[in-house]
C-alpha cells in the first residue's frame, strides 16, 4: 500500500528532487528551462533545486546551450563519479560482478567460481560481496547499494528468492545479506535484470515494447512494454521455460513433464544427444557445440529440432503481447548458427501474420551486461517517486542524498 509521508510541502518537494534528478539521468545534458518545461515546475523551484544537486556534488554544470536568440542556457549532468552501486549475476557455478557510477558506466567487473548449490552458498556469497565491496570502496565515493539477478523468482519487496535451479526454497537472501554488509540489497530475477538493462543501456532504447529471450542452461524471459518491465504478480515473466509445450516428454527439474526447458536447455540438448550416442556419458553441452562446429550432422539436428521448438513458444508470445523486438540471451546463443534456421522458420509461420514483421536480433552472451542491470536495481531506486517506495528505496535515497551517504 502507497505510504504518504508526513507533511505536504515535504512530499511535494521530495517528488520534485526526484523528478529533476531522474530527467538529468535520463535526458541529460538537459537545461534547467528544459527541466521546468518538461515537469512543468517553476524556474524558481527548479533553479533552488538543482543548486542544492551542485552543492552536493551531483550535477555538474556543462558548456552552455546553443541559442538562437537570447541568452544561453547552462546544461545540467549527473557527476557520474559522485556516487557508485555494484551488480551481480549469480549463476549455479559462478558470480559475476559490476560496479557502476551514477551514469550507469561500468568501471569495475569481476568474476569468482561460486557453488550456488552448496549447503553454505549463502555465507559464502557474502565472502566474496564483503571482499569485492572492500576492494571497490576504499577512498572513492559513497556505495548506494547492491542490486542481484537471481535464477529464479524474486519477490522485488521482501528480497526472498525462489529458485528449483539452485535449490533455494523461501530463501531470505536480501535480508541476509544485507544485515551481514550494512548495505541495501535489491534483488530481481536474472532475465528481468538483463531486460532492463538493454532498455537503459542497449538495443532496447530504440523500441517501447520487446521481449528479451534467454537460452542457456534455463529459458528465461523478460517482458519491457511501454518502456517498462512488466513484473506481474510474483515479479515478472521469467519463468518461460516452464510453460509446458506437451502432456509427457522429458522430465524437467521443477518435477513436470512436457516443459519447454525440458527440451530446449542445455541440459536437454545433452540428454538427447546421450541417448542418441552424439555424447558420451561424461560429455556435455560445450563438447556438443564443438561436434556441430566441425559440421556433424546429428548434433546439428539435435540443435535444429531444439530451434523449432523454441520458435513456436516465442511465436505464442508475439501473437498475445506483439512486441516491436525480440532480443535473443544467454549462454546457448554459442551455438545460434544451429538453431536459427529452424527458430526463425517455426517463428513466422506459427505468428499471426499481421505480426509476422517482429524484429529478432541475437545478443553476444555477456554476464556483465546482466550484471550491470542488476546494479540499474540500485540506480532505479535513487530516482524512484519516493510516494510509494519502501524502506531499502528509502535508504539508497538517503546514501545519495547526504543522510548516511559514508562509503561502505
């Protein structure tokens, strides 16, 4: 439930810093005229404002605005190093690990072997974040927060995550972490913070509606409309790879049978390709792309059915939400050359042909760039309508803006 907070004057004020410094992420270079046009505020309100984000060392002020006729304005931008968030990827073998300024550039990444499944992941995950924090922190700017994409669900408010993949169940791992590090801890599905991610920073910027599709060890989905992530009731769309495409088939690792995962992830490109004799029975997925690679024909095969498959789901999507793009993840776009005759050939003729002009584009596999949409989790919060967030938002608010702002 939104959450007023005391005093008028006060909120409106809040919500208008909020409004002026997310336009100067969002827009910026932008003047401060082009601030009170675009918010409708007073010059007055505007230019009080923002001389409190110069005071702060937030904005910075630019070369002047070319006129054409009367005097030129000031430009207005964020000073990216003033503040800094760090991202990460959590995937069942290992993390990958960002921090950003508050422009969103990276300026560090890091990747560490990490056994999600292990019985002491969770202590050992705050290890690893209580070294990478020390190594980025010391002597530079304040640390907002920590944003994670996890393999699972997520519940965006209370951080507890769900996640068959990895074996977590329930698993309060905001809360966890964050009493352990001091620091807020945002956490979201992985698929969702790659989504947003590509509309901040990637071919996503260009469209209002797309769907990020993710192959690899699972499949993933991420749904942007209207330039925002759509999180349904338990945070999204991410469980694509759940939606069951048959009575019977392979058995998947959430316990049914017939699931798209169960015949398109890497997992079961490997079992069939077992069953088949392709591999051996201690070869797996990267020894199945080298056989394709050198041009064998079963493995092949094996690659194309899975394409097929992948292109009639996908085909059901863009006929209910007729997205502009469709942007294609993950780890099993290696081998793409494989898949993409059949995906393509399965996606148009099974979309209503009105749609059937979807742009596809396939995505180079990059974790950091997932990473970094997890640190956008903490960036997000820093710009948010203070009306309706809650006490992590409030605190990420607060590290930026002066209150609590000591590096952690």
């Amino acid at each position: 439930m939104a959450r007023l907070r005391n005093g008028s004057k006060a909120l409106i004020r809040d919500l208008n810093r909020t409004a002026i410094l997310a336009l100067i992420g969002s827009r910026g270079p932008i003047s401060r005229v082009e601030i009170a046009r675009q918010l409708s505020l007073s010059g007055g309100t505007v230019t009080a404002l923002t001389r409190e984000f110069v005071d702060d060392g937030l904005v910075s002020e630019l070369d002047k605005e070319p006129s054409s006729g009367g005097r030129p304005a000031i430009r207005l931008a964020l000073v990216g190093g003033a503040a800094h968030a760090i991202g990460v990827k959590i995937a069942p073998d290992h993390i990958t690990a960002v921090r950003v300024n508050l422009n969103g550039e990276p300026t560090e990444v890091a990747e560490q072997p990490y056994d999600a499944c292990a019985p002491d992941a969770v202590d050992r995950l705050g290890d690893l974040l209580e070294a990478l924090t020390a190594s980025w922190t010391e002597g530079s700017a304040r640390l907002l927060g920590i944003g994670m994409g996890v393999p699972g669900i997520a519940d965006e408010r209370s951080g507890t995550v769900e996640s068959p993949l990895v074996g977590w169940h329930g698993l309060p791992l905001a809360a966890d972490l964050g009493k352990r590090l001091g620091l807020p801890i945002l956490i979201d599905n992985d698929v969702n913070t790659l989504a947003v991610a590509e509309s901040l920073y990637g071919r996503g910027r260009s469209v209002d509606h797309f769907l990020t599709v993710t192959l690899g060890r699972g499949v993933g989905l991420g749904i942007v409309v209207n330039g925002e992530l759509y999180r349904g009731k338990r945070g999204g769309a991410g469980e694509f790879g759940h939606l069951r495409i048959t009575d019977d088939g392979p058995v998947c690792h959430c316990g049914k049978t017939g699931c798209l995962e169960a015949f398109v992830a890497d997992d079961a490109l490997v079992a069939s390709a077992r069953a088949t004799r392709v591999l051996g029975p201690d070869e797996g997925i990267a020894r199945l792309r080298v056989l394709a690679d050198g041009g064998n024909h079963s493995a092949r095969q094996i690659y194309a059915q899975a394409g097929g498959i992948l292109g009639r789901a996908v085909a059901g999507l863009v006929n209910v939400l007729s997205p502009q793009l469709i942007l294609i993840s993950g780890e099993g776009t290696q081998a793409w050359p494989y898949l993409a005759a059949d995906f393509e050939r399965a996606l148009r003729f099974d979309t209503f042909e009105p749609l059937r002009d979807v742009a596809v584009e396939v995505d180079p596999w990059d974790d950091a760039k997932w990473a970094r949409g997890a640190a956008a989790l903490v960036l997000r919060a820093t710009f948010a309508a203070p009306l309706y967030q809650h006490d992590l938002d409030d605190a990420i608010r607060a590290r930026l803006v002066g209150t609590g702002t000591e590096a952690a």
